[in-house]
C-alpha cells in the first residue's frame, strides 16, 4: 500500500493507494509551526482511521512546494511509518520533459499533475489547480511540460479584499441568487465565485487558441467542483489528480 502526501501552502492532501485504486484520502492545514512528531502521530492516526495499519504500507511519495516542511514530513514517515519516501525533485523519474526556462524553478505538484495527465487523459491538455493559487498548466500533445500561467487563488483574493476594507464582512463561497448582488453578501460572493469563473474562461481560451482545438481541460484542487458547476469549459474534474500523478511517478521509480 502506497502513501501519496502532497505538501501544499495551504493543505497537506494524503491519500492510500492499493494498487491503482485510491482508498482513504485527507486533506488537513499546513502548519509551519508542527514538528515532525506532531505530523508523524496525526498521519498514523489518519492512516488507522481509514481502517489501515502502518504496517501494510509499502512505499511513501511526496510532492512538496513548501521547502522548510519537506525535511519534518520525512522524518515523521521515516520515525513513526517506518519508511524512506520518495521525495520529487530533480533526479526522479517522472516521465514528463519540462519546457520551462529554469526546470528548477517549477513547483513539484506542477510535474506531478503532468506526469499524471500524460498517463490517465493524454495531451494536449490544461490542468487548472485551484489551490492557494490558482494555476493554469499547459501539457503538449508530447506529454512535456510546457509552462503554464499564475493567478492568486480564490483564498487569497477573498483574505485581502476582507482585511482591507473594513465594512465588507467574511462571505462563504456559494452561489449567490443572481449575479447582480442585491446585497453586499450577495454581491462579494457574485464577485468571488463569478469572477473566478470569467478568469478560468478566459484563460482556457487563451491556452485554447495557443495548444490547438483539441485541447482538454481537467480541473484539479479543493475548489474544482464549485467552479466546474458555473462552467462548462472544465471537461475533467479530478480533484485528487496529484495523488494519482505521485502513484504513478512512485511506480515509474521502484
């Protein structure tokens, strides 16, 4: 049984893999302050929750895009489930060529969402991942990773209208009855939600226009099933697109 941790800005994703199936997955905070003895106990506790024992599993893989906590989430799965991960970076196998200026400089969970696409949907293809950013990765015919566009996420962008106006209060992200707010609660999650979808619209088209026709979109992150309800220029949803890509780049590495 596989681990697959995908360490973010804003969540830590982990999910179970028995074979190619995904069994159990969480998503808990990212906490700069936890030591690796907090994350080693409350990933043990996930994995026995999910009807599991460290144990059964044979392998971990980690995708990280937050430096200062790689070192801690290793040494937890090294002290409490009894394994070396696989940490992506340079030198690991993924599959995917990166067409990037500086290699270097692209975020793991970019290659792996890559590396996961090239293998479950083909290419060409954009991947948009709604997470603390909001990405826009574009995926040759080839496979190779072409680059991509970075836009702040729906959290960002909420957090800073809220702390910098005063009379505007915190707002759920749900479906207001009609564009035009009648209110202001209504009209801040008109503009969230709303607007978001006109930059994911328009942004596939322009990938569109840049990739060809043939072009699919699959959509990735904890706010891919909102969006994709507004929207019909998201085919794919795959909101555990990662996980897989970390699953199939462990079997690419074994």
């Amino acid at each position: 049984m596989l681990l697959a941790l995908d360490i973010g800005n804003t969540n830590i994703t982990l999910g179970l893999y028995d074979g190619e199936t995904l069994g159990p997955r969480w998503r808990m905070a990212t906490n700069l302050e936890r030591m690796p003895d907090e994350y080693g106990l409350q990933i043990l506790g996930l994995i026995r929750h999910g009807c599991c024992d460290a144990d059964q599993l044979t392998g971990v893989c980690i995708a990280s895009v937050v430096p200062p906590l790689t070192p801690r989430l290793v040494q937890a799965c090294r002290d409490y489930l009894g394994q070396e991960p696989l940490v992506v970076d340079a030198g690991v196998r993924t599959g995917v060529r990166i067409r990037y200026e500086n290699p270097r400089s692209v975020g793991a969970d970019r290659i792996v969402d890559a590396a996961a696409v090239q293998h479950l949907y083909g290419g060409p293809a954009c991947v948009v991942d709604f997470g603390t950013g909001t990405t826009f990765d574009a995926i040759s015919a080839e496979g190779d990773y072409l680059g991509g566009a970075i836009a702040p996420g729906i959290g960002i962008a909420a957090e800073a209208l809220f702390s910098r106006a005063a009379k505007l209060p915190r707002v759920d992200l749900t479906r207001p009855p009609s564009a035009i707010g009648r209110n202001t609660t209504h009209a801040l999650q008109s503009g969230l939600l709303f607007g978001y979808v006109g930059l994911v619209e328009g942004m596939v088209a322009r990938f569109r226009i840049e990739l060809g026709p043939q072009m699919k979109v699959i959509a990735t992150g904890g706010l891919a099933e909102i969006i994709a309800r507004e929207t019909d220029v998201l085919e794919i949803i795959a909101p555990w697109l990662t996980l897989d890509g970390l699953r199939i780049i462990w079997e690419m590495n074994r």
